[in-house]
C-alpha cells in the first residue's frame, strides 16, 4: 500500500512539531502536494541539483531536507537563474519538498540528539533548556458556534503541548454580556444595546515562545471585532528544550583525542580547534549542529569543558577563549549530517508499523561546500 505525502508529513511532524521552530524560519511543505502518493523518500540537508536528480533516479516522489529550500521569498521564478531552474525541475519531476529546519534542531531525536549520540555522549540534556519552558495559559471567550474553529486554530499554532499530548484544551459554558458603543461593528447584537450571548471560555498553555504565533492565529479565528482574552503567567514549567545538548563522556579525555575522535566520527579531514592546550581533559562535552556559537556562554555556565559546534567566526573564537571554553569546529555540514540516518530509522519504523510500502534513501554525497586543501 502506498502512502499519502500528508501521511509522511504527519509522522515527521510527530517527531519535530512545527512549534518548535524559530518564529523566523521556513518550514514544512515548501513544494508540491501534500495529497501525491510517495512509495520513495529522500533525505538530504539541502535540496540542489544532485539531490533532484538522485531522487528522480530513485523513483521517490517526496525529498525532505533540514534546511529549507524556499527561505527569504522569492521575488521572480526564472528559468535562467538557479533557484528558479531547480523550482521548474522539481516541478516537472513531480517532486514535493518538505523541510524540518529549527524544529529538528529542537526536537528529541533530532539534529542534536543525533549528533551526541554519534559522538557517544552520555546523560544528554538539552543545552540552556534545564528549567523547562516559560508557560502561559490563555483562556478565551468564544461564542458557542465558533468554539471550534478558534479550538483549533489555538492547537495547530502550536498551544496545548503537554508531554506527549497536542492540542490540549478545557472548555466551560456561560454568558457573555457586552455594550457594543458607537464606531463598533458588533459581530453579534446592536450598537447601543446590552447584548447577551451564549459563549465558551477555553483554556489552554502555549509557551511565552509561542505565544504571539498563537495569539495571532487564535485572532484569525474569532469572529470577534473585540477579542475579550486572558493571559496568565504560570509558574509550572514546560518541557525543557534548548537547540543545544550537553552530555558526559565515557571516560574523560584529552582535547587532543577528542579532536581525532570527532575527524574519525564525522568524516572529516581536518577541525578547526580553539583552545590552547592539547593534554587539557575533557569531560563534559556540548554540541550545537550547523550553526551555535550563540550557544558559547549558556555552554561554559552548565559546566561544558568543550563546545562542538559549525560556523564559528574570529570574534566569536575569542569570546570562546575569553570564557575559558575550548571549541572545536567541524563545519556545519559535519555536524548536521547525523540526524539524515536517525530520521531514516525513524521514517522506515513508522512506514514499518503502519504497514506501507515506503523506501527511504539518505543522499549519499557530501553537500559542503567547503573543502580541505
Ligand atoms: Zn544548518
């Protein structure tokens, strides 16, 4: 039995909810159709040319990747330019694209999971993410009719996450009374007259994170000109999440080692290491996939001897000396790579439980861009 792409897109989405992304990001179905049938996936960290015509070669009609294939909007679709041409290409392969960027960053068993997994860390938590999430309750009142729609609306931006439940409501019945003055538009009742109406309050947690993507969707769906809403500061905290992961090592070991263990693990030639002492042991070790230098601090104050992260600029080295942290820098490529194979498993043992015929590939080739000389 095939599968539908919505289907796939579910189980991806059960694994790296959309709320967990950055507000600025781009994620989820970014090209085709979610109602095509996919009996092939590929996997891949970016979309580019190679990855296009690999899945074409495979017979896969879905290739889902880490970084986004459409981020700052485009402005034209020309042929002659290469985003455009990769558009057309996936278009006429009949290809849907999809992407889990932050999101799989944040999520368990995702980028960073994976890569301190593949790097033997033990006791893994997730980095700056100790005291749970912020959380907020909001309790709304909806006329009975639309209670529905903005229920929903609340849960598919990302409210009522506790564990492992989505969509998380409670709801109570009552009147609502109000005088529509002049200039209002009332939804329901007259300008001048005190109107009375059968409404719901519904309830439910969204972390401060959220909380304007909710609130903005939550707006879209109510019917009101005025939305009477409540916001109430919690002190009970949400599931801890963080980008990064802090973790032990087996054994401690010299930074010297580790830097070879971290070229042998992740397929690399060379790293870029900033530190001043070689035989400097390492015990407690911090991970940031792709991009984390932004993650400096938060990894020296929870007690990391050593960050390895992507990307890292001059400036940025030095705030690592600075704080006493040694880094050592793999490339963003190097470190995102291990979350391709996890996701793999992951999408072969849903496809396996849920008894479909899907075939999952991971693009075999190295897309960084950057080689050693
Ligand atoms: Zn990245």
């Amino acid at each position: 039995m095939a599968v539908v792409c919505s289907q796939i897109i579910g189980w991806l989405e059960r694994l790296a909810p959309k709320h967990l992304a950055a507000e600025w990001d781009a994620i989820g179905l970014q090209a085709g159709d979610p109602g095509a049938l996919v009996t092939g996936v590929y996997l891949a960290l970016d979309v580019d040319p190679g990855v296009v015509e690999a899945a074409v070669e495979k017979g896969c009609q879905l290739i889902v990747t880490h970084h986004p294939l459409i981020f700052k909007p485009l402005k034209a679709l020309r042929w002659d330019l290469p985003a455009g041409r990769l558009l057309r290409r996936l278009a006429v392969a009949g290809l849907q694209v999809y992407a889990a960027h932050t999101n799989l960053d944040v999520a368990g068993g995702g980028v960073n999971d994976a890569l301190a997994a593949r790097l033997g860390l033990t006791g893994v938590v997730p980095l700056g993410g100790d005291q749970g999430a912020e959380l907020v309750k909001i309790a709304v009142f909806v006329p009975a009719d639309h209670e529905a729609v903005v229920r929903r609306a609340l849960g598919e931006a990302g409210a009522g996450h506790i564990g492992n439940y989505a969509h998380c409501t409670f709801r109570t019945s009552g009147t609502g009374a109000f005088l529509p003055l002049d200039g209002a538009e009332p939804f329901i009742g007259r300008v001048g007259e005190v109107a009375e109406v059968a409404e719901v309050r519904v309830e439910t947690v969204v972390t401060r994170q959220d909380l304007s993507r909710v609130l903005k969707a939550m707006l879209k769906a109510h019917p009101y000109e005025e939305v009477a809403y409540d916001l109430y500061p919690l002190l009970n905290r949400g599931v801890a999440v963080g980008l990064g992961r802090i973790g032990h090592l087996p054994e401690p070991l010299t930074v010297g080692a580790w830097a070879e263990r971290v070229k042998t693990v992740l397929s690399v030639p060379a790293v870029r290491w900033v530190g001043r002492d070689r035989q400097r042991l390492v015990r407690k070790v911090a991970v940031c996939g792709g991009t984390g230098a932004g993650l400096l601090a938060k990894a020296k104050f929870q007690g990391a001897d050593l960050l390895i992260t992507g990307d890292l600029k001059y400036h940025e080295a030095q705030t690592a000396q600075n704080l006493g942290l040694d880094v050592i820098d793999p490339g963003h490529f190097a470190t995102e790579r291990p979350v391709l194979a996890e996701l793999a498993r992951y999408l072969e043992d849903r496809a396996a439980g849920e008894k479909v015929d899907l075939t999952v590939w991971v693009h075999g080739e190295s897309q960084d861009p950057f080689t050693f000389v």
